[in-house]
C-alpha cells in the first residue's frame, strides 16, 4: 500500500527527475567511489540498493560486483537509472519498482540473499526508516551481510531543537523531506535491527542555495521563507548547517553544509 506521503515523492521526485539526477553533489564520482570503498565489495558479491533513484549508485557498484539490484518507488527515476545502465554497456545490474517501508513492498526478494544492502540520501523522506533498515538487515546474509546507510544527519544538541529547525526548512525546501536523524538516532536503530556497526565515516557537502533549489524548483514563496530562515541561520547559529555568503564571479552566493554521515553494520545473526 502506498501512503499520502509516498505518492508525494513519487510526485516531487517524478517533477525533480533530471534536475536531481544531474545536480553535482549526486552525480561526484569521488563520493559514489567513497561509498563503495567503504562497504568494502568482493566481485562474487550480490548487492541490493534501496531508494537507488537514478541509479548512480547502483551502477557505481556494478564494476566491483556480481550483481546490484536497486530499488525504487518512482518510476520516471528507474528509467533514467535504466537508461544511463545502457549507455554504460552494463549488464549485471537491474531496476524494479518496490516500496522499501513497506513490510511486503519487497516480499519478492527472498531473506538472506544478498551480500551488501545500501541506501543513499532516502532515510531523510522516509516515514518509517526502522522498518526500512529491518528489510535491510532481513535481505543481507547473517554475519556476514552488510548494511550501508549515507545520509545527511540531523543536530542531536538541544533536544532536538536545532535539527527540528533545519527539517523545517528542507521540507519548505523539499514537501517530501521527513526528518534528518541524529548519529546517536541511526546508530541505535542498527543496534536493534541486529546490525553491529563496524565503520562510521563522516564528510560535509557543501551545497550551493541557488543550485539546490533548482533541483526541487521550490516556488519562489517558499524560497523567500527558506532563505530568510537561513539568514537567521547564519547570524544565530540555529542548525548546524552553518550558511555563508561567498564571492563567485562578484555576486554575493549563499552556500551551507550538509553534514553526511556513512554508517556499515554487520548482521550478526
Ligand atoms: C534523494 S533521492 C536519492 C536517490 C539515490 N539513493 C541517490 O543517492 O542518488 C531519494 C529517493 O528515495 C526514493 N524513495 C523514497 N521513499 C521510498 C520508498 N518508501 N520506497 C522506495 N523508494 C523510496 C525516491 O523515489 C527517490 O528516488
């Protein structure tokens, strides 16, 4: 079953479609190279990769891999990850349509059939990440399967003040942004889906404003409350995010951080 909220990523992300397949800071192949290193791939290796989108990451994989399976539930992304797999010449991975919150979504995928289990830049617009990480961990091999969850991570100082206010202006940004979890948040839910977590990396992406809502063409209302929210941002120190202006070509540029986190657990039984 899909929800209200489902139907509006599949709706934000079918509008976004070549806009987010393209933006810069999804698109780097140092950070997908990144990514693979630090699940640490075996060529006999089956992968499945949740929310794979346009496929980037999935087909980062493919080289170092015997097969990928990526999974999504908006389908204009699947065909842009179909189609960049064919102008690839790539033949060991595959797109299907599949919603990973849902406890039968992926019933089709049996457990315990994959090596690696990873996911980028999704627990952010899920509505339930911890069922999501418990498909996860259900359909990678015991002790020697692996979760790999790379996301943004929410500010955990405040009670959940400061990332409460930077979630506030990403779904301004972006309606089908959820919440940003905090490092204590993520880790904690690996421990309870039986994931002992064996590798924590972090790293910034800087985002330039101008370029991050020409992906999601946020309206321009939307972008006035979001920019006037980062300006608070910048002069009281709200989020974490910490915005700043800098000089490109003599114009004034807002930029922030977006604070990633890379996180690979090992299914202990
Ligand atoms: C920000 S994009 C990230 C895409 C890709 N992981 C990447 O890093 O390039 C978020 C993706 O999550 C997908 N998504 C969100 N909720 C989902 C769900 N419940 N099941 C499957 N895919 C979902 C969206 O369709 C979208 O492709």
């Amino acid at each position: 079953m899909i929800t209200s909220h489902q139907s509006l990523i599949q709706a934000e992300f079918t509008k976004q479609g070549a806009n987010f397949a393209t933006a810069p800071s999804i698109v780097d192949p140092s950070r997908i190279a990144r990514l693979v290193a630090a699940s640490n791939p075996k060529p006999t290796d089956r992968v499945v990769e949740f929310a794979t989108g346009p496929g980037h990451v999935a087909l980062g994989f493919a080289p170092h891999v015997k097969e990928i399976v990526g999974v999504d539930i908006t389908e204009a992304l699947l065909e842009i990850a179909n189609r960049s797999k064919t102008d690839r010449g790539i033949t060991n991975a595959s797109f299907i349509t599949g919603n990973v919150e849902s406890p039968t979504g992926l019933s089709s995928l049996p457990s315990a059939s994959f090596d690696i289990a990873v996911c980028r830049l999704a627990f952010h617009h899920f509505q339930n990440p911890a069922q999501a990480l418990r498909e996860m961990s259900r359909l990678v091999k015991p002790v020697t399967g692996r979760v790999v969850v790379q996301d943004v991570h929410g500010s955990g100082v405040d009670g959940g003040k400061r990332r409460d206010f930077q979630d506030e202006w990403e779904t301004l940004r972006d309606p089908s942004h959820t919440k940003f979890l905090t490092l204590p948040e993520l880790t904690t839910a690996f421990g309870e889906c039986g994931l002992e977590v064996e590798v924590i990396q972090t790293d910034d992406v800087i985002q330039k404003v101008d370029r991050w809502f020409q992906t999601t063409q946020t309206p321009p209302e939307s972008r006035a409350k979001v920019l006037e929210m980062l300006e608070r941002d910048m002069k009281e120190d709200l989020s974490g995010a910490r915005p700043y202006y800098s000089d490109v070509d003599g114009e004034k540029t807002m930029f922030f951080t977006h604070r990633m986190v890379t996180i690979v657990g090992r299914r202990i039984r």
